[in-house]
C-alpha cells in the first residue's frame, strides 16, 4: 500500500468556466483561463490556459479556440479532457518521467444533473484519474473560508463565478437548500458588450469587456472610492474604423443593473425555502460571498441592503472553492460524507 502512494499524486480541481484552478501538494500550481486552442487542419492542440486566452478573437482560419464549460458544466467533451490533461502537465513544468495514478478531487456546481456530473466524471478519467471525487461548489468554498461545515450551524454562502451563481445554506455538513442560476460573471460580460454597443456605437470584444468589468465594473452607481474612468478601443460601428471612449463605473453599474437583480431574487428565493432555525442562524452569521463575481465593487453593500443581512466577501475570495477542494483532498477520510 505505502508504494502504491509512493505513485499517487493528489490534486484538487476547480473546473471553472472562467479559470481552473489546481491545487497540489497544499499549493495552487496552476491557475489558468479555461479555454483550449486547436489547429482546425490536424485538430492537435496548440495552446492551454493563458497562451489560448491570448489567441482568442484573434485566430485565423486554421486556429480555434473553445471554451470546454459553459455555464459551469462541460459543453465540449473533447476540449475538456485535452483541457484537464494539458493543466496537469503543467504542474511539474511539464517535467516528469512517469505518470503516476491520479487521485482528483473536482468541485462541480450544486444544481448539476446526473449527466453534467458523469461527463465530468469522465473526462477526468480520460485524462489519467484512478479516483475522482466530486463535491460541490457552494460546500468547497464554505470550508475554503474556514467555515466549520459539521456544525448544526446555518450558514449561507453565494459563489457567483463565471457560468453560475450558486446559493446554498449549509448545516450539519450538508447543503440544506439551494438556489443555482446561469447569471454570472460570463453574463456581466456579454451585458457590457451590449450596453457598449447601443449606448457608444462601438463593437468591442469579450476580453475587452472582461477588462472594463475588472477596471471599472461595479453594482452600486455611488461608491465611497470610485475607480478611475477606463478607456476602451474597438470598432465604430457607422465608420467602421478603431475607435477610443472612455466609460465610468456609473455607467456599468447601470448597465449590469439587470443581471445582479436576477442574482439578488435567487438569494431572496433561497432564504424564503430556508427553515425557520436555520434562517435564526443565517440572522446572527450573515451571508458569505465568495467566487470572481465577489470582487465586484459595492455588490456586498447592494445585498445588504436587499436582505437587510450582514454581507462578509470572503478573503482572497477567487480561490476560495479551490481552497476547499484542496482541504477536503488533504482530509480526505473526514470529508467522504461530502464527496460523491
């Protein structure tokens, strides 16, 4: 049994639509955008992570890029798994001469279908796994921020990453109800893209509007420290030719006005489905938020004021859910009872 360790790595995934994350040997060695570059002539790939992010809406006719997840799930099987074989290549610097047996904890969003958790399932054994374990966001993330999950204490955690937002009141180590909706930071993106092209005449990308959302993206159009005006090129529209606008944080606090009242009605649902002690609990502990859609300036203060509830974001709160993984791989005879 001991050589048998000897020769299993452990590894702890986050498998975003945005990111992925892997955690190894209690570090994050890899933290990449999950998107996948192939040549179209060979169908061989060409570029992971970064490198792809790069390429994307830039490619000739002979490049592809895909996003293997959508919506917090796999859509593309095969980028998926020459995706996940790539990331663990990368966790040695791509050195090593063996490949040893991988044992692989993966967080998958709560609102999964048996499905959606068997193509993850696969495409993590396609890609070397001899153990998978699968457990879900919202409770990764809570022992992420050191939330203690065994206790008959009601919490409520929000992970708004790129594809969902995943709601969840935990308790007694399990999720007692959830909410999970696909409006998340992919949706913030295509609403800036939108707004930047109605109100500006001006086509711009999804990198660039990833950009104005990380510079100037914000939920409230008052902020006590406003970020400066951020200026975007792209395409006039009537002219055709590159052109330079500068936006404010007021305008895009307006326009992904839409999208975060979705997010609120979702936590408003899952507190009305919360039992009654639990929501005593959730009184006394607040709401946690965690994921990329955290770091969204003032988006704290606007669901404080919608729930009428103390609103902590979480610290370092991208990593949060990897975190958790990574624990719950590090422990993983006390975290069976979460895995599936």
């Amino acid at each position: 049994m001991g050589l048998f360790n000897w020769f299993t790595q452990e590894i702890a995934i986050d498998l975003g639509t945005a990111n992925t994350l892997i955690i190894h040997n209690d570090k994050v060695v890899v933290d990449e955008p999950s998107i996948v570059a192939f040549d179209r002539t060979t169908n061989k790939v060409i570029a992971i992570g970064r490198q792809a992010m790069q390429m994307e809406g830039k490619t000739h006719e002979n490049i592809r890029t895909v996003r293997p997840l959508k919506d917090g799930v796999i859509a593309d099987f095969n980028a998926a798994e020459h995706m996940i074989r790539g990331m663990i290549k990368m966790i040695n610097n791509g050195k090593g001469w063996f490949f040893p047996s991988l044992r692989m904890v993966i967080c998958i969003p709560s609102g999964i279908t048996e499905v959606e958790k068997r193509a993850v399932r696969d495409s993590a054994e396609i890609a070397g796994a001899k153990e998978v374990y699968l457990i879900h966001e919202p409770m990764a993330a809570a022992v992420g921020i050191g939330i203690d999950v065994e206790e008959p204490m009601g919490n409520m955690i929000i992970d708004i990453g790129g594809g969902t937002t995943e709601i969840a009141v935990i308790a007694l180590s399990g999720i007692v109800c959830d909410q999970s909706i696909r409006v998340a930071g992919d949706n913030f993106d295509s609403d800036i893209v939108q707004y930047i092209r109605r109100q500006h005449n001006i086509m711009i990308g999804e990198r660039t509007a990833e950009k104005i959302k990380i510079e100037v993206g914000a939920a409230l159009p008052e902020l006590q420290d406003p970020p400066a005006d951020f200026a975007v090129q792209g395409r006039d529209l009537m002219t055709g030719v590159p052109k330079q606008i500068t936006v404010s944080y007021t305008e895009i606090a307006h326009c992904l006005d839409k999208s975060i009242s979705k997010i609120e009605e979702a936590i408003l649902k899952a507190l009305e489905i919360t039992p009654p002690e639990l929501s005593a609990d959730i009184y006394q502990t607040g709401i946690y938020l965690t994921g990329g859609g955290a770091l969204l300036r003032g988006l704290d203060k606007r669901v404080a004021a919608k729930t009428k509830l103390p609103v902590h974001v979480a610290e370092d709160p991208l990593r949060a859910v990897v975190r958790g993984t990574g624990t719950a791989l590090k422990n993983i005879g006390n975290f069976k009872f979460l895995m599936q």
